[in-house]
C-alpha cells in the first residue's frame, strides 16, 4: 500500500514540477506589484492630471488581462496543461475580447447616433 501511495506521489509532483513554493510565492508578488501600480495609477496619477482618465482605463484594462493570464496560467495550472487545450482556451478567449470590444463600439455609436438625430 505504501508503495502505491509514493508512486502516486511521485506522479503528481512530477506533472506540476515547475510549480513550486518558491514560483507561487514569485506569482505572487507579480500580482501584488501589478495591484499597487494600478492604485498608485488611481490614487495619485489620474488625479494630479498626469494622465487622462481615458488612458488609465485602458492601462487598467492591460493590467487587469496580465493579472488575469497569472493566476490562469499558474494558479489554475493552465501553463501545465497540454498544448491543444492552451491553445483552444486561449483562442475562445480571444473571441470573447473581441465580440466585447464590437459591442462597445457598436454600443457607442448606437448612442452617438440617437443623441444627433435628437
């Protein structure tokens, strides 16, 4: 019975070798920085006119999406999965960016387009 349990040990350290306690605390601290770069953004940038609201939302956006690839990537072990699957998430995810982005412009335009005709 031990012997099957080592084994099965053995197994799954072996598929999640690249994730260990020392890279889950380095992802951690990726996200933390990325957190503190968006408030200080926030709390400091926007507000003294350094930048323009319209460029810190898509600053948050880019920062969001690289906070979103870490904790999918490591914490949700897709960086560990097989290729096809990696690819296939990766590609609806892009579709799904892109379906959400037509809908903002459509959305806009439709709104632009009443408040002229009015």
């Amino acid at each position: 019975m031990s012997e099957h349990h080592s084994a099965a040990e053995g197994h799954e350290h072996g598929d999640h070798a690249g994730l260990t306690k020392g890279k889950i605390w380095q992802v951690f601290g990726i996200l933390l920085l990325i957190t503190v770069i968006e408030f200080i953004i926030a709390l400091y940038v926007i507000p003294h006119g350094m930048m323009t609201q319209k460029v810190g939302n898509y600053i948050y956006i880019a920062l969001t999406l690289l906070k979103a690839f870490y904790i999918v990537a490591y914490f949700m072990h897709l960086k560990f999965e097989k290729l096809g699957l990696q690819l296939c998430l990766t590609v609806s995810f892009i579709f799904i960016i892109y379906f959400i982005v037509l809908m903002l412009i459509e959305g806009s335009f439709l709104n632009i387009h009443m408040l002229h005709n009015s």
